[in-house]
C-alpha cells in the first residue's frame, strides 16, 4: 500500500520466490515474527480499516436528485391529466358512480 522509492527500503524474497518490499526494518521484523498489519497501529492497513485521515481529503459526492416531470399519456393528454387531478373529491366520486351505472345498465 505504501509508496517506496528507489533507493529505499529492502526486498525479501521467499523460498517459494515470492517477493516483498519493505520500508524499514521495523516493517521486516515484524512480517518475520508473522504479525498482522491489521492490528498494528503504524501501519497503512490498519489505518484504511478503521478510516484514519481520510475526512480531509474525500468529501462525500454530492448526486443531482431526480426530479419530477409530468407526461401525457396514451389517450389523455397533459391537460386533460390536469383538469383531472384540479377537480375536487366529490367531483370525482360522483363521476365514478355514474361510471359504474352505466356499466350496470348494458
């Protein structure tokens, strides 16, 4: 995770020719001795893990929200949709009775 540049740090390389850098001798002591990054407080893991230092530098995206636009629809136009949506109530449910008597009817 950290940044080494030439001429810096060392390299270990294991039997199974697998390689790895290290920064100090701190850092390859303690990968010899098998401890976890994880839990030691110095190191660039264990500050991801528990999100150290990272409030100044990332701010949260700000999202455009979507917003709301009104379409007409197969057989009603916008207008129709509006003159609709204006009537009152008992307007309403005066229509849908007389709807529904029609239908009785045939």
């Amino acid at each position: 995770g950290f940044k080494i540049y030439p001429g810096h740090g060392m390299r270990y390389v294991r039997t199974d020719n697998r390689t790895f850098f290290f920064v100090s001798s701190k850092c390859e002591a303690s990968f010899q001795m098998r401890r976890n990054p994880r839990k030691l407080n110095w190191t660039q893991l264990y500050r991801r893990l528990h999100k150290k230092g990272t409030t100044e530098e990332v701010q949260k995206k700000r999202r455009t929200r979507a917003t709301k636009t009104q379409r007409a629809i197969v057989g009603a136009s916008l207008d129709v949709i509006k003159q609709k949506r204006s009537q009152k109530p008992e307007q309403r449910a005066a229509a849908r009775e007389a709807a529904l008597r029609e239908i009785k009817e045939r």
